[in-house]
C-alpha cells in the first residue's frame, strides 16, 4: 500500500519512529520524504497537521506503560492526583509513562490545568479523553453537547479556548474524542444518532474539532481515535471501520479490552482472544498508524476469573510480540459501584490485589521494555 497517498502536501515525520529499526540513529522533528525513510524499514506514523509534535514513539519491542489512576474514591475521571499517580507506581514498581484522565464537559468546561500540570510533574505526558456530554450517566442519547451542535459551531468558541491553552502548555498532549465510539454505551455512538447516518456524523464531528484545534495552532497534540474490541450492537453500520475519520485525522488507535467488569459477571474471554479479534479490524483499516491498548483492567472481585491468570495472559501475549503494531497499554486502576447493594463494587486497583501486584512487579517492574516516560527530545 502507498502510504504517502492522500496526505498533505508539508507533511511531518514524527520522531522516534525510527527507532524500531534504526536504533542507532538520531531522529528530529523535520521534513523529509517520506520514502526515504521507509527505505530503512522504520515504523512511521505519519500526519500532517496538529499531528506534528517532538513524542517518541518506544523503540521496537518496546511498550509504553500507561495508567488511568483517579483517587480511590473519585466522584469523575477527572479526580487524578499526584498521591494517586504515585500510589500506582509503588504498586508495580515502575512510574508510568502516560497518565489518563477525562476532560468531563458536564462538570466543568473550564481548561483542566491542574490535572495536566500534576500529570506532567510526575514525570508523564498527559492523555486527555474529551468526554463532550451532559453527565456520565451510559446508555442514553446525549441532550446538549449533540454532534449536530459540535458540528454546527455551538461549542467552537470554547474548544478554541481549549486549544490555546493546550497549546501553552509547551509539551506534547495525548487526546481523543469519541471514546470506545462503536460502543452503545457512549452516545456518541450510532445507535443513538442514526445507525449509518450517525457513523458519518461522528466521522464529521471527529474531524470538526480536531480542525478547530488546529486552527488554534494547538500543534502538540497527537489524536487517538479509540474503539471497543467489539462491536455493541453486532450490525454492519456499527464496525471499526464505519467510523474511522480518516488517516490524516489519526495519529494512534486506541482499543479498550477488559476482563470482568462486575463480581459476577461469566464467561469473560482471556485477553488475548479478544486482542486477537480486534487487532485483525484494526490493521485491516489499511493504516500504519501504531495501536496502543488504551483501557484494560480485570475486577479483583470477581468470583468465576482470576485476575492474576487473566492479566498474566495479556502481558505476556503482548510481550511476546503476538500483535507487533502495540505500542503500549493503559491499565484502568479505578473501582467503581454497581448499584446500592453493600459488597458489589467493582475494583481494579492493583493497591487492593497483593498477588496482581507481585504479578505486575515481575512482569511490568522489572522487565525494561515497559518504559516509564516518553523521551520528548528524541
């Protein structure tokens, strides 16, 4: 496949790339031909636009480790401290190198300076879900922040706000709109929108706001477009592919793939089934953008799973190089109510599992190829 078809004319290399192949070599942000460097085998993201930034990606064989870490008992996923930061690494043995919190619009519009600010004196380069909804409430349409309304420029005002201050900020920024878009549970998802119209429509959203961002010349930003592993529901308007915005909107693809989510819940697939499945539809996008795990976890409460077995299966299937586009994974350490009844909570903080922590301290801790920050000087 061309890969260089249909991209911008001034297009931008990111940095780092080379490093699967070309260890030896010395990668900076610059303009260059992009067959010359497909020349010396090198994993390229390509992009044109706010895609542009200093981030490295990890060298071949090698991982980011990234956390979702609210505080134990958070109201939102935007309760993310430096005492919740530091709580995770001490669990594994290893700081992360991303950080992941969601930009909640229901609660607050307002830029989150702080959470990028503690993210990025820990040590990690923050990743930011622009959750554009009412509340957090799933499985309903969304009442206010519609896409008609994004689309419409109801909001550009402040997502031109947003981007100035992302800009400011001087350092690269991980963000996604549309989490786990093929899911049912998110409103942006079809079924909530018009089935095949609202795929087009999100398409159309997605590249609303990156373009307003970009505007702003908010040029540290690196795109994710993020998917469940499944489909909900199972229908041919409902795909990976129906809602992809396009190779020059994306610079990673994010895939959720979770264990047991509830104390009860049966029949959960082992990590590496469900990987398996979903990374045969992402590569079939026909892209060489690289793939990160953005959301994983497994409930230490659950009574029919393991979570040491489960989370084992995962990391070393991916260590393994079973699916060699994985550039990284984000283990979701939060815990959450089911409903009122006592004693039916689900967690999968790794500070609450002493085996999962001996787990991840072998298999994270002290194995180098999980890598602890993202070298931004390349």
């Amino acid at each position: 496949m061309d890969i260089t078809a249909g991209l911008p004319k001034n297009v931008s290399i990111g940095c780092g790339s080379c490093g699967y192949q070309v260890s030896k070599m010395r990668c900076r942000k610059f303009r260059v031909l992009l067959i010359v460097m497909l020349l010396f085998g090198c994993f390229v993201p390509v992009s044109g636009g706010i895609g542009n930034t200093s981030l490295c990606l990890p060298q071949q064989g090698a991982f980011w480790l990234g956390v979702h870490p609210p505080v134990q008992y958070h109201a939102t996923e935007m309760d993310v401290t430096n005492s919740s930061i530091a709580s995770f690494a001490r669990a594994v043995g290893k700081k992360p190198a991303i950080v992941v919190f969601s930009h909640e619009w229901g609660v607050n519009k307002s830029f989150p300076s702080k959470q990028f600010a503690q993210i990025y004196e820990s040590g990690a380069t923050p990743w930011v879900r622009l959750m554009l909804r009412s509340d957090i409430h799933q499985n309903k349409p969304e009442p206010l922040f519609t896409m008609s309304r994004i689309l419409n420029g109801a909001y550009d005002a402040e997502l031109r706000n947003w981007a100035v201050q992302v800009k400011n900020l001087g350092y690269p920024v991980i963000v996604e709109y549309g989490t786990e878009v093929n899911g049912k549970w998110f409103p942006w998802n079809g079924y909530w929108t018009g089935n095949t119209h609202g795929a087009e429509k999100f398409r159309e959203t997605y590249r609303h706001i990156f373009q307003v961002l970009e505007k702003e010349g908010a040029s540290n930003l690196i795109r994710v477009y993020h998917v469940n592993w499944h489909s909900d529901p199972d229908e041919s308007w409902n795909t990976i592919a129906a809602y992809y915005p396009g190779d020059e909107f994306v610079d990673i693809i994010g895939v959720s793939v979770y264990g047991a989510l509830t104390p009860k819940e049966k029949n959960v697939k082992p990590f590496s089934e469900m990987m398996d499945l979903s990374y045969q539809e992402i590569v079939a996008l026909n892209t060489s953008k690289p793939i990160i795990i953005a959301e994983t976890g497994t409930d230490i409460n659950n009574e029919y799973i393991n979570p040491v077995v489960w989370t084992k299966d995962a990391l070393m299937n991916l260590s393994s190089g079973r699916w060699p586009g994985v550039i990284g994974i984000v283990w979701w350490n939060s815990a959450w109510p089911n409903d009122s009844t006592s004693g039916y909570n689900t967690s999968m903080r790794v500070e609450e599992d002493s085996t999962l922590q001996e787990l991840l301290h072998n298999l994270i801790g002290n194995d180098s190829r999980f890598v602890n920050k993202t070298d931004l000087t390349c």
